[in-house]
C-alpha cells in the first residue's frame, strides 16, 4: 500500500530512478552535507547561542526545509543554515556590530517572512533577474574570501599585527599546527573525491588535537536535545528597529542568490532545467522560506539549498525521496549535542577555508576584460572580507556599479532595482558620515 503511493507522489517512474537508488542518494547527500551539523553550532555559539540548542536548530530547520523541499517541489536538494550567512549573522552583526543573537534571530524570522512573501508574489524571481550578473558573482566569491578569512583566523594561522594589521601566526602553537595537519588531510580527501571528506577531516582533525592534550574528550557521544536554550527566544521588539534594516537587506540578500544559484547548478547536473528554466522553481523556492523561519524560531541563521546536493544526484537520486530520507537522518542527528561541543574551532577551520575556495569558482564568470563590470565585482569581492560586512561589499559595489556605468556612457544597463539600491545604499553613508 505505502509503495504505490511513494511511487505515484514522486513520480519515481518518470524520473526512471527507484526507491532503493533514492535511499542511497539522500545518505550519500547527508554525509557530504553532515559538517554543517557540528561546524554551525561552533560559529553560532562564539555570538552567545548555547551550542546544544544552536545544534537542535540546525538539524530542524535543515529536517524541516529539506521535506518542504522533497515533499511539495519533488527535488533531491537537501537545505540547511548556509555556512556564508551564520558567518555573517556571528562575526558582522552579533560581534562587530554588537547586536543580541535574539535580536538578530528577530531579524532572521522577519526575513523568512519576506522571503515567503516575495516567493508568493514572484517578485523573488524579477529581483534575482534585476540585479547585475558580476554582482552576483562577485557577492559570492567575496563571501568565499570572508568564510575563508574566519577559518584562517580561528586556526590562528592569521593573527592581528599593529604594523601590518594582519601577519602569520606561530607555527609553534600546537593548534595551528593541528589546524595545518586537517587542512592538508581535508584537501588529500577531496582531492580524492571522498563523500564525506569535510567532515572526516574535521573529526581526525579534533581526535589529534585531543591526543596532543589540546582539547578534551567528549562528554558523551549522545545525548537528549536540548531546545528550551534557544527555542522560541526570539527578540521581535529589538528586530523592529529601522537600524536593523540593512542586516536583513543582506540576510534577504545573500540568501536569495545563494538559494538560486545552487538550484540551477544542481538542477543543470540532473537534467532538470527545462528550455533555460526549472520547473517548479516556486515551489523550490518556498522551502528556504519555510526552512528560514522554522530555523529562527528554533535558534539558527538562515536556512539554504546546498551544493553537497549535487553529489547525492550523482549517485542516482532524482525526486524529493532522497530528501526524505536526508530529513530522517538530519532529525537523527539532533542527539549528538555532546559531540558538537566537543569540537573546537581549529579542527573546523580547515572546512571554513575549503568552503570559502569553492565558493569562489564565480570568479571565473565574470566579464574581467570589460573594465564596468570587473571594478564593481572587484570592490565587492575586496570589501566583503576585509570590513566582515556582506552588507558593505555588496552596498559599496552597487554604487562603484553605477558610477562607473554612467562614466562609460551606458546608463541604459543600469535597471530601476540598482538605481534603487544605490541611492539608499549613497544615503545611508551620508547618514552616518551625519552621526
């Protein structure tokens, strides 16, 4: 009785794939996809969050997004909090912009909202067709540098210089020689195409620095979850605040192009796209909506399609089973809290630098031999890493875009959303240049 109905719900004949090639599929997605379990807890809790409920967070939001996904559009992409934006939500908004982590889980829920309204509406999708493709691009390489940039510092392999500003750590500290050895082990993994190979590097990465005496055990392998820390405390009177307006900006940002950019990779690998366009891509699109606000509510940043993903369609998932059974293990997964904590942030900064390298594979799309469209991608990319701010990379490239359009004389490829953008993003700085 259950297997017609799996079969007729998603179509497994019509994609000519079976229940058994799904189940492998969605396992071979999650162990690729698995680090997100224990590195977002780790950056989450360096902004206050307690990491047993950061890590209920993550495998609900993650669980409950990847169904939305599966279940209403039919597609083997798994989702959970994106590794650019709790970077942002962490080092930018909560520590250098000195704002509560419930207030900005406030800001993400409010977010989620707006996501879900401009997927109704479709305007999400005139949005992403509006801006500029080197901004685009651009926005994500420079989120590529800023993730890369935090692994390299939490490994102390870059450490602050009054001279220089920045210089290289100490190869005498035992942690960034750890940190050193699980770069190298993760890199050989992935260079051999490991499914698992991010995280297999940062568990041997945590057991060298346990046995060198730099870190400790864990307390216990599993344990209950624990959601009261985190769940439900959320500060919307403190989100309401209009000064709060630019970080959703970038959470809404970021995670619109983000969200797309992976759907059409993934889609192109497994044949999906149809006449240059995804089917469904509506009801694709609700699920990062859906997975954003369940995740605020529970205590994480923003929740996204993955890239891992790609590698479960590889293996032979091709409907939304494969996240059924990516959703079951995620739910699994929420009672490995003693693990998590375990794990200190040297053995997850190897996976922070190798993310942040392919997230700069978008460099390579960009028009460089046209000087308007290499400059504004240039400033974006510079800035987003440099300033700990998506926000600023992104405002300070809108506005050299425009500029340096107009000074070419092609006023005509600057659309009503970037004039927009720009005059908001030239206001703010004259506002605070005011204060």
């Amino acid at each position: 009785m259950l297997r017609p109905m799996i079969q007729t719900h998603f179509k497994l004949a019509e994609s000519q794939t079976t229940i058994k090639q799904e189940m492998l599929g969605g396992l071979t997605t999650f162990v690729t996809m698995a680090y997100i379990v224990v590195v977002n807890p780790q950056i989450l809790s360096q902004a206050g969050i307690p990491v047993e409920g950061a890590l209920f967070a993550t495998c609900l939001s993650a669980a409950v997004a990847t169904l939305v996904m599966g279940l209403y559009a039919n597609y083997p992409i798994a989702l959970a909090p994106g590794m650019s934006l709790n970077a942002y939500f962490t080092y930018t908004v909560c520590l250098n912009m000195h704002v509560p982590w419930r207030t900005a889980l406030g800001v993400v829920f409010f977010s989620g909202c707006l996501f879900l309204l401009l997927t109704v509406t479709k305007v999400r999708e005139q949005i992403v067709n509006g801006m500029p493709d080197c901004l685009k691009h651009s926005t994500a390489a420079g989120i590529g540098m800023f993730i890369a940039f935090v692994g390299l510092r939490n490994a102390n392999l870059v450490i602050a210089n009054r001279a220089t500003f920045v210089g290289l750590g100490s190869f005498a500290d035992h942690a960034v020689q750890t940190a050193c050895f699980g770069l190298a082990l993760t890199l050989i993994l992935m260079t051999r195409k490991f499914k698992a190979a991010i995280l297999l590097g940062i568990l041997a990465t945590t057991l060298v620095g346990i046995l060198r005496g730099i870190s400790s055990w864990p307390s216990a392998l599993v344990a209950m979850p624990h959601p009261s820390s985190t769940w439900l405390q959320l500060d919307f009177r403190g989100a309401s605040h209009l000064g709060l307006l630019e970080i959703l900006f970038a959470f809404l940002f970021v995670d619109l192009f983000d969200n797309v950019g992976t759907l059409v990779g993934v889609c192109e690998q497994a044949g999906f796209v149809k006449n240059g366009k995804i089917p469904r891509v509506g009801k694709a699109l609700m699920a990062d909506a859906v997975g954003t606000i369940f995740g605020a509510l529970s205590g994480t940043s923003t929740v996204t399609s993955y890239i891992e993903s790609a590698a479960g369609v590889a293996a032979g998932a091709r409907t939304g089973l494969s996240n059924v059974a990516v959703a079951i293990l995620f739910l699994a997964a929420m009672f490995l809290s003693p693990l998590a904590a375990a794990i200190p942030a040297y053995a997850t900064a190897p996976a922070l630098i190798l993310v942040g390298a392919l997230m700069t594979q978008s460099i390579a799309q960009i028009e460089w031999s046209d000087f308007t469209e290499a400059v504004p991608a240039f400033i974006t990319m510079l800035v987003t890493p440099l300033t700990f701010s998506i926000a600023t990379g992104l405002s300070l490239g809108l506005i050299s875009y425009a500029v340096v359009k107009l000074a070419a004389g092609k006023a005509r490829e600057i659309n009503p959303l970037v004039w927009i953008l720009t005059v908001l993003f030239v206001l703010r700085y004259v506002y605070l240049a005011a204060r």
